[in-house]
DNA sequence: GTCTATAGTTCGATAGAC
DNA sequence: GTCTATCGAACTATAGAC
C-alpha cells in the first residue's frame, strides 16, 4: 500500500550476494545481528543499498527464506524420485537441520507474524510432498506391531534429525547412536537394502 | 576480574521480579526484544537497577536459565519417582517444549558460549538423571524387534515433544496425533497401563 | 545501481545522588 | 536498594546526488 519507489530487480547479483551475507550473518552470529549495516559491510556495499533491496530486514528475512525453500523443495523431489527414498530424505533431513538456519528461522518465527506464516507453508508442502510420494510405499511394508503409520514415520524422521543436530551442536552424545540406528532400521525395512 | 562493585542480592524479591518480566517478554517478543529498558519498564523500576542485578544482558539470560533449570530438576525428579515415570516424563516433556522459551534459548545459545555451555549442561544432567532412573526399567521390557535401546527411547521423548511443540505452534498437524500414538503406546508397554 | 548524509530511535553501561 | 543523568554506540529508514 505504502511501499516506496524504487526497488532492486530479483534477478540482481547485487541481490544475490546480500542473501548469502545475511546467511553467513545468521549462522555465525544469530537473526539478531542481521542489520543493513552488518550485511552491506559483508557484502561490501552501504547501508542503503541494502535497504534499495529490501526496504524491511523482515523483507531481507523473507527473502532467505523463500530461496532456501525453493532449493530444499527441489532437491527433496530428487531425493524422493531415487531408488532408496527415505534414507535419501533421512539425510536431506539431517543435512537441513544440521546447517543451524532452521533453528534461527523458527526462533524468528516466534515473533514475526510473516515470517512464521512462511515457514509454516512451506513445512506442510514439504509433508505433503512425503506423504504423497511415500505413503502407499510404507503401507506395503510391514512394520511389526508398531503403530507406525505413515505420516507417524515422517515426522519421526524430521524429529529425530533436528534432536541429532541440536544436541550435536551443543555437544551432547548420550543416546543419539542408539537412535540413529533405530531409524535407519525402520528405514531399511521400508527401502529394502538395496533393492531396484 | 573487573565486574564492578555492587552487585544485588540473590534473594531479593526484585530480582525475582526481573526475571519474571525477562521470561514474559523473551516469550511474547523473544530474546532480542529483551533490553536493560525493557525488563525495567515491565518490572516498573528504572534500566539501572537492572544492571545493578545483573550487570551485562548476558548475566540477565543466565539467571533466568539456571532458575528454570532447577525448577525443572525437582519437577523431573518428582516425575520419575512416580508409578508411572514414563508417562510422567513425556508430560512433563511435552510442557517444557510448550512454552517456547526452550527454543529462545536454544537461539541464544547459537552465538553466546556461556549460555550454549550452560543449556548443555543442564540437558546433560537431565537426561543422565533419566538414564539413571530408568534404564533398567526399559531393559526389562520386551519391545518387539525394534533396536529401542534406554538411551534411544529417551532421545525420542525428548525429540517428539519438541517437535509436536514446534509444528502445533505453526499451525501444522499432519501425523502429529499418529506420532503421538505411537510413542504413547511404547511407554504403556514399558509402565504399564496401570501397574502398581 | 550505488553512494553520501542524516533524522530519529534505542540500546548498554556507568557515575553518583539519595 | 533505587533513582537521575548521561556518554557513546548502534540501528532503521529515507532523501537525494551521482
């Protein structure tokens, strides 16, 4: 309604390049010392130049997110397609949650009514992605007498991801081999050893 | 080796106070929003009386961190103790998660050393103390096939909690209940339905 | 597309009065 | 134990030159 004139093309390099500013910012210093001066001095550009961008941080913010989805929605759809899809999404899991941006989004998304309604999109589509390319797959395998259902195992995998993570990035190892092995068991039930 | 000189009382009612207002806000605003002026304005006293308590923000967030995690200690330990641990601790799981603050923490604790030192080491501690109480407990129960050790039952409480607590407060709710099911049908095999 | 300059806020932390 | 007053620094966002 009130956004001002002028703003950067998406195509902009410029652009590009103040997104992985404000990443490496985030990993190595929080979502709290993402600010237009930190990020254009990163990038080597002024302040205002930033803002010529993206006219809110929350506008930066929204704008790392939507590009890192978009690549993670692509590269699960490739995971999904090959002959072992659910140790391939273990390990895309694994790989998401182990950057430790996903940590910082979500604690963003505690007070940021945009930013969480985003991330919340594009957690349920990627679900529903899983579910709808792996479900009729863990209905054939029988799974013992576990009330496993499908969508039981792919939160699971997500839970247990991010746990690994966490605790790993805090130093903590006390029960996470056991648990990796239990998952990889449940996923090699379901994917076969190397079937196909 | 160069805190200045005064410093206010543990016992003091203000000072619980303070850090009554720094969890209210780190909740509603999260942890960035949490300012000398801030907790001052919410506790009603002046941003220098706030640094008379705690003399860096730091200080503030390790307070309010060590009074939530002896807290949690006695709840737990009272949990555990109980006819039906297992039950107990997924509650009590589930509500720590709840909150939210966990996850500020969590945030903070990507970048300040001494907070990501201090949540380590309480979740160590926590889970040791769980370990301790239960492991022969599950030792005991026969769990099907599934490689469930002790350690990896406890690292799924804690996972799933974490994750329901997270996806409820987006909006999700795909599998959530089906993954509540099953973790609550493994701890019915281990406590009983209604032993004791 | 990128810059300089700047107005208007807000913050951490301290000194010192009461 | 609590306050007033304050210094120095950092931040967002905009206007406007180049």
């Amino acid at each position: 309604m009130s956004k001002p004139r002028r703003v950067g093309n998406e195509t902009s390099a410029t652009r590009a390049r103040l997104l992985d500013a404000t990443e490496q910012v985030m990993l190595a210093e929080g979502y709290a010392a993402v600010t237009s001066r930190r990020v254009a001095k990163e990038t080597g550009v002024t302040p205002a130049l930033v803002h010529y961008y993206f006219s809110t941080i929350d506008d930066l913010f929204l704008a790392v997110i939507r590009r890192r989805g978009e690549q993670s929605a692509k590269r699960q759809e490739r995971a999904l397609s090959g002959p072992q899809p659910f140790h391939a999404l273990w390990e895309l899991s694994k790989e998401r949650a182990g950057t430790g941006l996903l940590m910082e989004f979500v604690a963003l998304a505690n007070h940021r009514k945009v930013i969480a309604a985003e991330i919340a999109e594009q957690a349920a589509d990627s679900r529903k992605a899983q579910l709808d390319t792996l479900g009729d797959l863990i209905e054939r395998t029988d799974l013992g007498p576990d009330d496993l259902s499908p969508e039981a195992i792919l939160v699971l995998i997500a839970s247990v991801s991010r746990t690994i993570a966490l605790e790993e990035s805090l130093g903590m190892d006390v029960g996470l081999a056991q648990t990796t092995a239990f998952i990889e068991g449940l996923l090699t039930r379901i994917d076969g050893t190397d079937e196909r």
